[in-house]
C-alpha cells in the first residue's frame, strides 16, 4: 500500500505525525508493506522510517506567496508533485492520504480506479476558524480565516475516497451528515499498556506545541485566571512559548516555564505530575496529549470541550468555570490515584483505543 504523509513522520513529536508514525509501526508489526511519500520541509530524510517502510519517498513542499493566490487551500496547494503521481502508478496498490492536506491529487482520473482512503485528522476548515479566533498578528490572521473558506470550499474532493477513516466519534459524526463511507479510526499513539506511577506528584502539568496559538490561549489561560490564586505548583512545558505567556509567567512563584525540552524529558514530567491538566478552546480531532496524559499520568483535569464526543469523558475530571477548576485542583492535589482509576483506564483504552485494534480497522478498509 502507499501513504502519502504531510510531513515527514520522525520524530514522532507533534500530534498529527504522532499518528502517522504508530500507524507506520502498527502496519509494519501486521505484515503490510508501505511505500511511504513525505513532502519534505525542514525535518531531513530519516533513516529511521526505513526499517518500517518498504520504499521511501521525498517531495519537496512548494512555497511561496504565490501559493496564497490559489482558489485551493495553502496547505493542499504546497503539497502537489507529478513525481509523487508517476511513482503512486507504477503498481495499483491502494492509497492513504493523510488529510485534507495530501488531497491535492485524490480526484485525478488516472487513480480512478484505485482504492483511495481518507485519514482525517481533524475537521480542517472549523480547526483553521479557530485559530482565526485566537491569532493576534493581523496578517496571521487573515491567512487562517482565508484558509478556513478555502478548506470548507475543498472538502467536498473527499466524494472522490472509497473510505473517509476520521479521528474521533464527533469528526466521524459529523462527516457523516456530507459523505459516504465515514469510520471512527481512533488516534495511533506510542502507548501500548498502561503505565502510572504509584503515590503522588507535587506540581499540575500543563504541556503542548506553544506556538500553536490555541495552547498558548489555554497556557495563558491557565496562568492568569486559576493558577493566579492557588498554593499549587503548575509547570507549562514546550516550544515556541509567546513573548505574552513568558511575561505571565514572570514573577509567580508557583508557576514555571520548561522550553526547549526533549519528547522524553515532557514524558517524565507527564508521569511525575499530580495532575495533568488540558483545558482546549478547540473541539474537532482527537488531542494526543490527552491519550499520553490517560495511558501515563496520573489524575487528568479537563474541560468538556477535550473530551467532547471523545469517548474518554469518564476517564477525566471535569471542570468548566475557573472556580470549578480551583476547586477541583485543589481536592486533586491531595488525592492519591486508585487503583479502581487504573481499571478504568484500562478497560476503555485498551479497547477501544489499541493500535493493534485500529490497524485492523483500517487494514479492513483498505484491502
């Protein structure tokens, strides 16, 4: 089979790759033989990705300011390669196209015939609307509210998939109302059991890409409005932190900022923390972090928007009003996790969030 992937998959380090990269392993680990197709931009060649892919492929992803003058989404447009096409129709293997992002050649005739599946990751136009929301450079933001109405406009290519696999319950539920052949795939992720360490963290752990304008509204969020007024101890880890969020920070005691730090060393501080805590202002896709937090971290504060339709509301702590999440972070930073929290966990996520249960899924699918 052949998957055509955004990025290049390694590291596995941000959330859309994640799921790129366990699901390279989880096809491998099944026997299927994947030649591999990366629009590369900035991360290399990987050795790595080698000894899970039969063949390896490189396009470089076109750029420029003449891209933003397409009627097609930016993020399809810079993702386009007649190389790509040649190499994709020397076999009739079937395709996996890794979102609304790698489109750009689903409708062309000469694949006509070919099994074409869909992996969605989120519902891209409402995900690019939101950051809209939350951008504060001008020309940012024109970018995003313009790439929303083109990616709303360009949805519908998805007519031309035998197969849509979407990310979550909600993306699923909705793609359904507008296309044919819609399946829940849930996220591919590193975690195969789960693993919590025993006793009790000191601090709250909030952690993601910080450039990403929506954890930088939750980091600051967090900082100003319920970290304000509390004894606990809250560690913001990432990348990319805002002059803003930096000069939050700046003078609270209880509050830190861990930038530039390795995957392993923000594992570390996932499993060591008292309680995971993972506000959103975004409800489409699925947040791998959220499934980290779950498979390894002890307790797991959340408002409804992260766990929406998910599937793993009954696995975190709830909280909406900053009192409500005062109040609530209070009462977890005293509490030791159980046992019986444990099972739970286990028995939903290792149901129905497996890598192994999820290639099957798509495997099915495909072939």
């Amino acid at each position: 089979m052949h998957i055509i992937s955004f990025d290049v998959p390694f590291p596995p380090d941000y959330g859309g790759v994640i799921d790129v990269y366990y699901k390279l392993k989880a096809f491998h680990s099944e026997g299927i033989k994947v030649t591999l197709h990366c629009f590369e931009y900035g991360r290399g060649k990987k050795k790595e990705l080698e000894k899970l892919c039969d063949k390896v492929f490189y396009y470089n992803r076109k750029t420029g300011k003449h891209l933003l003058f397409n009627s097609l989404p930016y993020i399809t447009a810079s993702r386009s390669s007649e190389e790509l096409m040649k190499n994709l129709l020397s076999d009739n293997a079937p395709v996996l196209f890794e979102g609304l992002h790698c489109c750009f050649h689903l409708n062309d005739s000469r694949l006509k015939n070919r099994k074409k599946i869909v992996r969605m990751h989120n519902i891209e136009h409402t995900y690019y609307s939101n950051l809209a929301q939350v951008e504060k450079k001008f020309f940012r933001k024109k970018y995003f509210e313009l790439e929303a109405k083109r990616l709303k406009k360009f949805e519908p290519v998805l007519n031309h998939a035998d197969a849509i696999a979407a990310i979550s319950p909600a993306d699923t539920k909705e793609l359904s109302h507008r296309y044919k052949n819609v399946f829940n795939v849930m996220a591919f992720h590193p975690h195969e059991k789960i693993e919590i360490k025993e006793g009790k963290g000191e601090f709250a752990l909030y952690h993601g890409s910080l450039a990403v304008g929506e954890n930088n509204k939750a980091a600051l969020y967090l900082v100003n409005e319920i970290f304000n007024d509390l004894n606990a101890k809250l560690i913001i880890a990432g990348n990319g932190a805002s002059v803003e969020l930096k000069e939050a920070v700046r003078g609270k005691k209880n509050i830190s900022l861990r930038e530039n730090i390795s995957t392993d060393e923000i594992y570390t501080l996932l499993k060591n923390a008292q309680i995971n805590i993972l506000p959103t202002f975004q409800t489409t896709g699925i947040k791998l972090k959220l499934l980290s937090a779950l498979y390894s971290g002890r307790h797991c504060l959340v408002n409804s928007a992260m766990v929406k339709d998910t599937g793993l509301e009954s696995l975190c702590h709830i909280a909406d009003s900053s009192a409500e999440m005062k109040k609530e972070i209070s009462r977890l930073m005293n509490q030791p996790f159980s046992r019986e929290e444990t099972e739970m966990r286990e028995k939903i996520l290792l149901e129905k969030f497996s890598n192994k249960t999820n290639i099957r899924k798509l495997i099915a699918l495909l072939f």
